[in-house]
C-alpha cells in the first residue's frame, strides 16, 4: 500500500510539524504532543480541551481556535493520548474559570482523562468532562463499553465552544455540552477497510462488492455486511436507524461526514439522499455540514449525525468560529 509518509515511527510527529507551519494561530508542541490556541489562556473564559488518536484529522487539532477547543491532544495512531498530555493541555489554557475535557467514550480514552483530570485538580485547576457516545449501530465494540463516539463530537466541541466563548460558566458550559450529545445520533457505513501506517496494509477484510453498516471509526465491526448498496439505499438504511433510536422532536442540524477517501463528490450526492429520507419521515433541517470532519485515515464510506437542536444551541451553532478545519462568521 502506497503512503504519503516518511516512516511510520514518525508520521504523527511531521504531521504536527506541517501543521504548526500552516497554523501560526496554533501553538504545536511536537515533542509533548499538545495543540494550544496561541491567544490561550483566555482571561474569563471556559477552556475546552480534547483529543484521541490520530488518524481521524481534522478532529481534534483541526478544531482548536476561536469558539470550539482551546487545546487538543493527539495520540499516536488510533491510540489515546497519555493523561500527562492532557493535563498539560488543561495547564496550558485554564484561565482560573475551569476546564472542559470532551471525550469520545473509548475504553483509553475515558481511563487517561480521568486521570488526567485527577491530575489538574492536583494543580487547582477545576475540571468537568463530557463523554460523547452518540453511535447508534452497536452498543459494545472492540474498543468500547457502551455506544461509541463518533460524528456528534463535532457538535459539542463547536456549541460547547460557542458557549465558553460567551463567559457561560463551567457548569452552562458542561451542560450545554451533554445537552447535545443527549441529542445526538450517528450512523456509519464502511465501504472500504482502513489503512495504518503500522501495518501497511488494510486493518480488515472488506471483500470487493461488499460493504459493512455500522462500522466504527477505527474500522471496529457494524450490525452487518450487505452487497454493495446505492446512496439512496445507504440513506435510507442510516437515517432510518438513527431516526429509529432519536424520533425527533425539534429541526436537526445535520452532519454528512466523510470516513476519509470518499470524495466530496459522491458526499454531496449522499447528502441529496439523507435530506430526501429526512422529507419523507417529516424531520425539519435547521443547518447541514458536508465534508471529512471526523475520518478513519483512508477508509472509504460515510456517517450520518442528526443533532435535536432548539433555539439556543441552534444559536450557539450559528455563532463565530474560527479553526483550521471549521470558520464561519469571523
């Protein structure tokens, strides 16, 4: 398998190095492995921090800056970062006024935050945490207790953020933020298998004309494969199970995410899909977000992320934003 890498002991690292060259607003600690808002800590404001394992970019660096996190910390390859990163991050960004830990619910990931956590208020820093478990496709998986956090961690870093930025106090802001993962349901779909630079070749067997509902960011195991279905089908078959789990009682912000190597192309033709299935079951949209936010290296396929959202946190939604994978109203 061909890779536009050096060497796979090093891949993180220059990743984080390319990006502290394209990113003067970012602080890019390569060697402590830490990605902080330059203007951080901000006097009076709620400090977001999260992170994981690399290989899902843009999340969680791509959304450090104005209005969603303040630090992000990646791990190695589809490997939680260590709590030492995250309680340097939390250092780096508490202005006195609390730190936010947003978390995808994987196994590392819950372990070293809340030890992270125990850490920082070590220090006196004052700590809350969110844990995001929006994937409705299976409840347990290789790497999980309970449902898996995908798509909707987008949604509460940017309404979380939206609040922090405002002076909302560390509570609101906790509680904005489970609000919205209260809120929120996933589904995804691989059509092909992933590769890591580790190994070279894909993590698991996807045979030609075969495609797997369900699947995890880390090309964990969905409810079932099928033959290869149309865009219309897969829509039909997401939506449907994520409205099944979420029947809707507000319009929905919308999430059509790209695992990594579907091109825009085809993503805006699925979006065309999950909006006629959203007709047709009668579901208002509010906003709708097409692109690679929340990815799985080169796997291709595609998840769907509905967000009840009322007046407020469609409001928060709306307001500026400024980070290399997200901006609007700056």
């Amino acid at each position: 398998m061909k890779m536009l890498i050096n060497v796979p002991e090093t891949v993180v690292a220059d990743a984080l190095r390319g990006m502290a060259d394209a990113y003067p607003d970012l602080n890019v600690d390569v060697e402590n492995r830490v990605i902080v808002r330059r203007d951080a800590p901000v006097a009076g404001q709620v400090a977001l921090v999260s992170g994981g394992g690399s290989g899902h970019e843009p999340l969680h660096g791509g959304f450090v800056g104005h209005g969603m996190l303040s630090a992000a910390c990646p791990g190695e390859v589809f490997t939680s970062p260590v709590p030492d990163q995250m309680a340097r991050a939390a250092a780096a960004v508490d202005s006195g006024a609390g730190v936010l830990f947003i978390v995808k619910n994987y196994t590392g990931d819950v372990l070293n935050f809340d030890m992270a956590a125990e850490l920082a208020e070590d220090e006196g820093i004052q700590v809350a945490k969110v844990l995001v478990n929006d994937d409705v496709a299976v409840t347990d998986s290789l790497y999980t207790a309970g449902r898996r956090g995908t798509g909707a961690t987008l949604f509460v870093e940017k309404i979380a953020g939206a609040a922090a930025a405002e002076g909302q106090p560390l509570e609101r802001v906790e509680s904005v933020g489970r609000q919205v993962n209260e809120n929120s349901r996933s589904f995804g779909v691989a059509l092909s298998a992933c590769t890591t630079p580790a190994k070279g070749s894909p993590t698991f067997d996807l045979p030609a004309g075969e495609l797997e509902l369900g699947i995890g960011i880390h090309g964990e195991p969905g409810r079932e494969r099928r033959p290869m279905m149309t865009s219309g089908e897969i829509a039909d078959f997401a939506v449907n199970a994520v409205l099944e789990d979420m029947p809707p009682r507000s319009p929905v912000l919308v999430l059509v995410n790209g695992m990594g190597a579907t091109p825009l192309l085809e993503l805006f033709g699925f979006n065309a899909e999950v909006q006629r299935v959203l007709r047709e079951r009668g579901v208002a949209v509010a906003r709708t977000l097409v692109g690679n936010y929340v990815t799985s290296l080169d796997m291709a396929g595609a998840s769907v992320t509905l967000c009840q959202a009322d007046e407020e946190l469609l409001r928060l939604w709306d307001a500026p934003v400024k980070t290399p994978a997200l901006r609007w109203g700056m």
